[in-house]
C-alpha cells in the first residue's frame, strides 16, 4: 500500500494561506493525489484531485514536485469555516476497488483561529 | 455533484438488536458502495465494499456475519450490524463513485449514521 504521512495538527489565522504536506514515497506510477475534507459529524468531501505539478480549483491548490514523492494542499485565506480534517489519499486515479484508492490515513487537523 | 445519502443520521439501540443503515445514491448509478466506521478523533477505515448484485468484499478483521451488507440495486446499499454489543458504537459512513459521470474520480460520502449501542 502506498502510505500516506500528514501532520497531526496546524494551527492557523484568519486570511492566512495555509499548506499541508503529504509524504508519500512509495507512489507509483499510475497513482493519482487526493485530498478530502471532512467536518465533525460528517461525510468527507473531495477537495482536489492531481497527478504533477500544479492543480487549481475554486478552493485549494495542489502542488506535486517532479518526484512525487510528496504533495502539498494550499488553502488560500483560510476562514474559520475551513476549520476540519484534511486527508490525503494516493491511488489510481477512479479507484478501481482496490483498497489503496479508498485508504484513508491520519489526517490533518486543521484549526482556524480568529 | 452527485449525492449520497445515508439514513439514519443516529440510531440508539439496546444490546443484542440489530441495526439497519441505508445508503443512496440519489442522482447516480453506483455499481460499487464503500463502507468506512470511524471511531473518535480516528480516521476512517473501510470495512468493505459492496458490490452490486454480488457479495460484498470485507476487509481483513471485519466480521461478515456481524456486518452484513446488502447492495441490491444500483443506488441502494445497506449496512446491517447484527447483535449489536456496545463496542459496535461508531461512526458509520458509506461512499460510492459516479464512473460515468463527469466527475468520476471523486468519491461521494454519506453524511453518516452515529450508532450508539446501550
């Protein structure tokens, strides 16, 4: 399985960029990088979804380095709203059923403060 | 996006009953459901995945006779937790993916059932 390593925690403020690393070395080649948010008390929710280099939706950006071996999930001027759990996930890119697409591992806590 | 939902969003039940929880995909067909059970301040971790029309396909330590897991149409599955003993209390949650839609690399979740059993 390719493992995932995240911080436990970060703390932020209000209007700061905020970036959260994912280690994952042992990536192959036909694996994708996402990330899901998830709020107490509720389902996850895709957040973004890249295979190198720069991805950039309405919310976040993701940044993948040549190797790979590694991303990182920018949120813009986080609110406290932005306040949850944030998981990086490493798998082929619409999960065939494989249980390394579906592997979530610890997370980031992620707090905002005012 | 598509929608998944789940129902109940909690269930209190009494030791030994059993406890049913259904899981929709209310604008898609999903031939494959995932099922995760996350306890507090942990991760999610997925029990097994349900396919439709066959057996469901459990992960290693997940007990099928204790979780039984029924995906008889392409937009329902359900998560049946028999004899429920008080370390069955988590957070039960259900996923499924739209292959054909446009946004089929995306996992869809419920918004989960909290499942206290007394």
């Amino acid at each position: 399985l390719a493992k995932t390593t995240q911080p436990i925690s970060m703390d932020s403020y209000e209007g700061q960029e905020v970036n959260i690393t994912c280690s994952h070395n042992n990536i192959a080649t036909n694996d994708y990088i996402t990330w899901y948010q998830q709020f107490p008390s509720q389902g996850p929710r895709f957040i973004i979804q890249g295979y190198k280099t720069k991805v950039t939706n309405e919310v976040a950006s993701l940044f993948i380095p040549a190797d790979r071996k590694s991303s990182t999930l920018s949120l813009p001027r986080v609110s406290l709203s932005d306040t949850a759990v944030y998981y990086c996930l490493v798998g082929d890119r619409f999960g065939s059923g494989s249980a390394r697409q579906l592997t979530f591992g610890s997370g980031t806590q992620l707090t905002v403060l005012p | 996006g598509a929608v998944v939902s789940q129902h109940p969003s909690w269930v209190i039940c009494k030791s030994g009953t059993s406890v049913k929880i259904e899981c929709r995909s209310l604008d898609f067909q999903a031939t494959t459901m995932f099922w995760y059970r996350q306890f507090p301040k942990q991760s999610l971790m997925l029990m097994a995945t349900s396919n439709e029309g066959s057996k469901a396909t459990y992960e290693q330590g997940v007990e099928k006779d204790k979780f039984l897991i029924n995906h008889a149409s392409l937009t329902l599955s359900t998560l049946t937790v028999t004899s429920a003993h008080p370390e069955d209390s988590s957070f039960y949650i259900c996923s499924a993916r739209d292959l054909w839609g446009a946004e089929a690399e995306k996992l869809f979740f419920g918004s989960g059932t909290q499942l206290s059993v007394l």
